[in-house]
C-alpha cells in the first residue's frame, strides 16, 4: 500500500518537487538581497559621508525591537516544522502557526517605526532611496509570509484528522528562515555599518 492510499505526504526531501521549489525561490530571493547589499555598499563606497550630512546615524532602539521580534518569531515556525515531520493533528500545526502568524504581524507594525529611525525619506537622495528600498523589499516578503502562513494555518484547521499539509508547514518555516536570516544582514548593513568606516 502507498503513502497515498493511507494518507501520508511524501517526505519533504530533495526528491520531492517543493523541495525543489522552494530552495529555488530561496535562491532567486537570496540573489535579490545580495543585489540590493551590493548597490547599498556601491552608493556609500562613493560618498563623502554616510549618512550623507546633515542627516544623524539612524537610530537603534526601534529597529532593535524588531530585530529581537523577528528572532524570536522564529521559534513557533521552527516547532511546527518539527512538529510536521512527526505527521502531528492538523489542528495543533495550525495553533502553532497562528502564533508566527501574530509575530509576523507585530513585526509589521514594527516595520512602519523603522523608516522614522532612518531620519530621511525615499526622495531625499541615494542614501534615503536605498535605505528605503532595503526596508520595503523586506517588509514585503514579510507580509507576503505573515499571508502565506495565515493561509496554511487555515488549511490546517479544515483538514481532515489524518492528513494535513504537513509538507507547507515545514516549507512555510523555511521560508520564514529566509525572511529572518535577510532582516538580521540588512539590520547590520542599515543601521550598524553606517556606525563604522567602510575602506
């Protein structure tokens, strides 16, 4: 008897086309990033000053509350990707991602204090277009993932006892990998680096 026929996903491993799927969208997204770092460096590298005066460094206290948000989390996702590989009820999948869910949310919300840290506006030159552009490129992956993890939770919570979309969770936590791990290089290039001399 196959693991269809009883009602259990295939294991999300390198056979399994969303494996596949989801470290290429990792990927494509990573480069995205790398892209975005460069052109944040190549601007600097050709400035006098950074922040271009008379703006003030941007400020920490904000911006590290939703660094420390972010982080933390990461804890309900990575549980209920444990969780999932264990084939746990459905429902108690969903609990745990409903709670990233209101992490998610309250990293959002946090997202809108991070741009009044930075002290400029997106038309306020280079420094302000990239820092901008930084902050809302990730604030989109991140409601894009705060969204994609509602909707899995809702699955969950409608599916049957004895199968669920196991294997969304564990992608939807690597996902969510992706968009912590990216917050944490652009919180350090945004608004350490400027704090330091870059040769």
């Amino acid at each position: 008897m196959t693991d269809a026929a009883v009602g259990i996903e295939p294991p999300f491993g390198f056979h399994a086309p969303r494996w596949w799927g989801s470290r290429i969208v990792i990927f494509l997204e990573g480069a995205a990033f790398a892209a975005l770092a460069f052109t944040y460096f190549y601007i600097r590298k050709n400035a006098s000053s950074w922040p271009p005066a008379p703006i003030p460094l941007p400020d920490l206290r904000l911006p590290s509350l939703t660094l420390l948000t972010i982080c933390i989390g990461t804890a309900p996702f990575w549980y209920a990707a444990r969780l999932a590989r264990q084939n746990v009820r459905p429902r108690t999948l969903a609990w745990w991602l409903v709670l990233g869910v209101l992490f998610g949310m309250s990293t959002i919300v946090l997202r809108g204090y991070d741009f009044g840290a930075l002290h400029t506006g997106i038309n306020s030159g280079q420094y302000g277009a990239i820092t901008w552009t930084i902050l809302t490129v990730h604030l989109a992956h991140l409601i894009a993932g705060t969204i994609e993890s509602s909707l899995v939770a809702a699955m969950l919570f409608s599916a049957p006892e004895e199968k669920g979309p196991h294997v969304d969770v564990r992608a939807m936590a690597v996902y969510w990998y992706l968009i912590v791990l990216s917050w944490l290089a652009f919180y350090g290039i945004v608004f350490i680096s400027p704090r330091f001399k870059v040769v």
